[in-house]
C-alpha cells in the first residue's frame, strides 16, 4: 500500500494514499495508533463485554446491549452492505484490517490495557457499523416513553407537554450556515458545535483523508471509517444537529412458556413462537451472569421476560440477575407485568446508512452531499450544506417510521392491532432565510418527526447574533460558539420579582437577580446565585406530594433510569411547570420564595465557575498520568454555559452544577479558503494519557478559541508510525 502520514502542531493526522480503500486501512491504523484503548473500550461495549474488565458498573449496559441483540444487528447490516454496496462493505473492512494492523503497536503506548489486564482482539468487518449502533442506541432517547407513560399515568396526558423538552439523557448541537450575500468573503460559513457527554479520549477525531478522488478534513467517529458529521471537501462542506426525531418504538409484550420456548402474543390476538436462547456475561471480580435473550416479531426484549417486568432486572452492585416470579394473579393485567421490545430501523431493514459514507467522501457540490445522505438512516440528523458555486442545502436525513401517533408517546401493547409500521417518512426540507439558517434541536424542519425538542432559546438567540451585524467572516464565529445569554431564567427571575415580604437578606438578593444581566459567565457571583435559586426550586418542586409517585425508582434497567428521574426532569422543564397557568394546586410562589430566603441565609461564595465544572467520563476515572497540570488547568476545569446558553455545558438543575454534557467540538468552515477554517475538541488529537497531544487543546476549548485547519502540505510533518 502507497499511505503517507503527517501531523499538524497539534497532532492531527493528515492521511494521504493512493485510493479510497489504502485510505482507509491508514485511518484505521492511525486511529488504532492515537486511541487504542477507546477503540477497545468501544468494540467491547458493542458487543455487550464490556463488564468483563470495567467491571460490575459496565454490567447495565452489557445487558442492554446483548438483549438488543446490537452485534447480531451490526453483522445483519454488514452482510446486507456486501450485497447492496460491494464497494463499501470492502472499504470498511479495509478499516477494520487497519486497526488490526496498529492496535498491538498503540496498545503498547496505552497505559489502562496493563491496568485493565486486557489483550487487544480482533475487529470485524462489522464492528465499525457495532460501533456506529452502540454510540446512537440511546441517541432519539426512546426511555423517554417510559417516562411519558409514567407521568401520563400519575399526572394526566398534559404532563406531556409540560414536560416535553430535551431532557437529561438526550444530546444536541447548534449549528448554523451564513450564505455568502451575508459574508466578507462572499462564500458561505458553516459553523456549531455538537453536544454530547464529554469524553476523554473525545468522540470526535479531527482527521484529514486525502487520495485521488478526494481530500477532506473533517471530525470522524473513533472506530467507524469516513466523515459522517462534520466535514470539509474543498469546494462543498456540512455539518449535522440532532433533528429529535422519534424513530424507535418501545412495545409492551405479552410473553409465555411452553415446552418449546417462548411465545408472544401479537395483534392478531394468536400467540407465536419467539427466538430464544441464554448468553453469559462475564464481569470482572465478581460471577459471571446468565442472561435470557428474547426477540419476538417488533424486536428483541430489552427489559422483562414472561415472568413480569422485574424478571432479569440487574439488582444492586451485585452483578446478579434476579428474576421475579408473579403468582398467577398477578399475570399481565397491569402493564407493569409485561416485557419491554424495542423496534428501530437498523433490525428492521438491515440498513445502518452506510451507504452514503463513501459519496459524502466524494461530495463536490451540495446536490452530491444531498444524494449522499438519501442513504441515511440513523441517527436522524438535520443537516446544513454550501459549496463554492453558492448553492446551500437544509433538509433532515434519516429512516423516521410511519405509524400511530401513540407510538410516538409511549410504549404500545404489541397484542392490539394499529400499531404497526407502514413505511418510512419523507424527509423534510427548509430554506435559507435572509442569507442565514439555524439549527438548535428546536422544533424546525423535524417538528412533525418528534415530541421532545429544545426550546427555542439557543436557536433564536444564535439568530439574533448573526442579525446584529450584515457580514460576518470565520474569526467571528467564536463569540457565538461562547455566548452565555439564558433567556430561560425569565420565568423563575418573574417569579421572583412578583415576591413581597421577603426578609433583608433574602430582598437584597432579589435585588441582585433582577439587576443580573442573564449571562451564565465563569466569573459571574450574580450566575452563582441564579444557580443556587433554580436548583432550591427544583427540589422543593420535586419534593410536592403530587409528584410522589414518579419518585419510585421503575423496575427498568439501570442504564434507561437518567431519563426516569424526577428531579432532572423538572430541572430542564422548569421554565414550562412555572409558566404553566396551573400546576397541580402547587403554589409555586411560595416555592420560589422558600428557596429565594434559603439562598439567601447561605449564598453561593464564588462565581459560578466554582461549582460549574466539567466531569468529563472516562472508562476508568481515576486513571493516573492525566496532564491537565501541565497546561495549568484544575483536574476539573471550572466553566461558563449553562444548557440552555449557546455555549450549552449542561448542568443538572437541583442534583449538580457540574456539566457532564457540553460542546464535543467546535468548528468553522470556511467556504473561501479552507485554511482559514479552525476547530477544537475538548481534549486532543491523542488518547494516551501523558501524550504532548493529549490534553492540549483543552485551554483552547475553555476559551473558545479554535486551531487552524491547515490545508498545505508543506506546513505538515511527516511521521512514520511503526506497527511493531
């Protein structure tokens, strides 16, 4: 093979070979050289083994993922690739040999596979698309039917829409395209960043493919070949938000025993036979854990058995499964007494999108990048696009199913008819508008895909920002990424100007509040205090008696229950539940004044940044050789932002004010003059711990500053990277 490779000054990787296919064995082996262990990390947790050296706390989700039968789907989907997309199939399996090739060589420079005890093993030809499905399972958040059925259940069907906003478990983006009538240079802008929980090694690789038929900088996903996301060609570019789009269903299963198996009951009223059959989870330091695998004809069981619910629920730390018995009384009557199956569109069609990996790659103009992405499926994107010649593209890419409305709420009883797919949605289309389009995960060209979407705060206030001024360039792209505006303090900061009576202290500090200018800065005592209110009003919200009955932890499995919680629920519908004009008798000003004087007799002693922390997850976290010393950072970077801000690190209102969830990159592409576009990940090109490349684009993230994009050759360094 004819592959060369070069590094920038922060150790990106510039690849160049001599066809498509060279070029993906290079990215494979180059990503296997920078990030061994995340790529380990990630075949593993696609494949349901992860517990097996992470121990019990990975046995949650090694179950979700074996139950989901996500291997048994990715190795469909390959097959079916090979048959449709030769072509493709054999440049992911080119990939695949490529991280083969190097992972021995970087596991030697990562320092958890000795911790861990773990040998590097083999990758597929299918774990990329494995890899793919593990990382999106979770991403349309279909556990936030079960909690929609549970508030409808306790509190009415207009706790739907109260509590209908992107919650604890969902992630998103902003993203937004500048046409070229609205810039300097007279070529369009493309600029955001996507919010996910922060990751160290991250989930975005900055990346450089370059051969014959193209050249492309853009931010890959460790472990899946191409640019999917984010991406530059020269002459086209695009970048991706969450559309929201609901796209999976979650169906309740009459399930029973025979001597031959397992049999559900469907809504033909007649039972059929389901696939069955028993897996082992090994888990590290403790027994290894029988799990029953079911799929009846919507999909495999993710949750319960025939036995109820609770059958196979993972108790404790104990690792062991321990399923319930229901005297014959109890059998289903009550939904709680059913299994859980999921359905969504990778099992269905055996089609994980791929196909649009390579013309994505290949893409000249927007029309191209258009074709491309008919081939998606999933996750459901909304997707901005310009290219050199002035043409601009907004449309939704992805497999959204047609079926009843009620599928889309909650979970549907699969023994009652009308709740069957028919087809998939066209996807929509949007304009540009005055030379601008915005995307946010608000309710834009997705609306009538979805239920839960952001509000509307990001995207207008990334609109109003963009209007303040006629023509804008790539250097100022920066100031939107970091604006900290919160326009949905309003409801809570009304609430507090409507209180009399108050004592001193606690008059002193509404004074403050409302003379507060709404931004979630670093430095900001007055964000610190806003913080502290919000979060007092959230517990005392939570703590209502008519709320009581969401507080039950559900018999669900542990890795679904952050879309169940009752207190970070309330924290990102807060605005909706003090807007409401009635709330359940709570009296919600009596609230917002208790909290209002308990801050007051205790305020917050710093800025905001002193409780506003990243908590970035790593798969050990106490791993040792971190070097955030080296760049004079704390081990817990204190931050600006609030979710609800364009610069968008999420907090938990009323549990934390640290942010697990933030801007997973940024990036500007310039339509110009690729070189003057930047980017930035929260930590660096390099996953090993202690690497000069590992941690040093973090001071660069924290300011919202971006590193060039370098396009020339001459300016890279050339590196032989050895896999012996």
């Amino acid at each position: 093979m004819t592959t060369e490779t070069y590094r920038d000054a922060w150790g990106v990787p510039h690849l160049r070979a001599s066809t498509a296919r060279e070029l993906a064995h290079a990215q494979g082996r180059v990503t296997a050289h920078d990030r061994a262990w995340q790529l380990e990390v990630e075949r593993h947790r696609a494949q349901g083994t992860s517990a097996a050296f992470l121990g019990a706390g990975a046995l949650s989700w090694d179950v979700l993922v074996r139950r989901a039968r996500l291997d048994d789907t990715a190795r469909r989907c390959f097959a079916a690739l090979e048959r449709r997309d030769p072509e493709t199939a054999d440049w992911v399996r080119a990939y695949a040999e490529g991280v083969d090739a190097g992972l021995a060589a970087g596991a030697r420079r990562a320092p958890e596979f000795a911790r861990a005890g773990l040998t590097p093993g083999r990758w597929q030809p299918w774990t990329p698309l494995g890899v793919w499905l593990s990382t999106h399972i979770l991403f349309a958040g279909f556990p936030a039917k079960l909690w929609r059925e549970q508030a409808v259940r306790h509190l009415g069907p207009d706790a739907v829409g109260l509590f209908a906003t992107d919650g604890p478990g969902s992630a998103g983006s902003n993203g937004w395209l500048v046409g070229g009538d609205r810039t300097e240079s007279g070529h369009a802008l493309i600029a955001g960043d996507p919010h996910r929980y922060i990751e160290d090694p991250g989930v975005y690789q900055q990346i450089r493919l370059a051969c014959p038929e193209f050249d492309v900088v853009g931010l890959a996903v460790p472990g899946v070949p191409g640019i999917a996301h984010f991406g530059h060609t020269g002459t086209v570019a695009w970048a991706i938000t969450n559309a929201m789009a609901d796209y999976q269903d979650l169906y309740r299963e009459r399930l029973r025993r025979t001597g031959a198996g397992v049999e559900a009951l469907g809504p033909d009223g007649a039972w059929h036979r389901a696939t069955r059959h028993t897996e082992t989870v090994e888990v590290a330091g403790e027994p290894p854990v029988e799990i029953e695998v079911i799929e009846t004809g919507r999909g495999p069981v993710i949750a319960g058995g025939p036995e109820g619910l609770e059958a196979g629920v993972v108790e404790g730390g104990t690792g062991a499964l321990r399923p319930r018995r229901l005297a014959p009384e109890d059998e289903p009557q009550a939904a709680d007494n059913t299994a859980l199956a999921l359905r969504h569109p990778p099992r269905v069609t055996e089609d994980l999108g791929f196909g649009a990996l390579l013309p994505l790659l290949r893409a000249r103009t927007v029309a191209d990048v258009d074709r491309a992405l008919d081939a998606w499926t999933e996750p459901v994107n909304v997707v901005q696009a310009a290219d050199t010649a002035g043409g601009t593209l907004h449309r939704v890419a992805g497999r959204v199913p047609i079926r009843a409305e009620a599928n889309r709420i909650h979970p549907v009883p699969a023994w009652e008819p009308g709740h069957e797919w028919h087809g998939m949605h066209e996807t929509p289309y949007a304009g540009v508008t005055d030379g601008i389009a915005v995307m946010a995960n608000q309710r834009g060209p997705a609306a009538s895909l979805g239920v839960e979407f952001a509000p509307p705060h990001r995207a207008a206030r990334i609109r109003a920002l963009l209007d303040a001024r006629r023509t804008w360039t790539a250097d100022g792209m920066p100031a939107i990424h970091t604006d900290t505006r919160l326009a949905s303090a309003g409801p809570l900061l009304d609430h507090v100007a409507g209180l009399d009576g108050l004592s001193p202290q606690a008059s002193h500090l509404r004074a403050r509040l409302l003379a507060w200018d709404r931004h979630m800065d670093a430095d900001s005592t007055e964000a610190a205090v806003y913080a502290a209110v919000r979060g007092a009003v959230v517990r005392h919200l939570a703590a209502q008696p008519v709320f009581a009955p969401l507080t039950e932890p559900p018999a669900y499995p542990d890795v679904l229950l952050p879309w169940l919680g009752l207190v970070p629920r309330i924290g990102f519908a807060l605005e909706h539940l003090l807007r409401a004009q009635q709330l359940w008798g709570i009296d919600r000003a009596e609230i917002v004044r208790t909290a209002l004087e308990e801050v007051a007799a205790e305020p917050p002693a710093g800025p905001w940044s002193d409780t506003h922390r990243l908590a970035a997850w790593r798969a050990f976290p106490d791993r040792p050789g971190e070097s955030y010393a080296e760049h004079g950072l704390d081990a817990e970077p204190g931050l600006a932002g609030d979710h609800d801000c364009v610069l968008c690190t999420s907090a938990v209102p009323g549990l934390t004010d640290r942010a697990a969830r933030g801007p997973a990159a940024r990036y500007v592409w310039d339509l110009a003059d690729r070189a003057r576009s930047g980017w930035a990940v929260p930590f660096g090109a390099d996953g090993v711990p202690g690497a000069p490349h590992h941690h040093d684009q973090l001071p660069l993230w924290l300011k919202g500053e971006l590193a060039p994009v370098v396009t020339d050759w001459t300016l890279l360094e050339r590196t032989e990277e050895s896999d012996d």
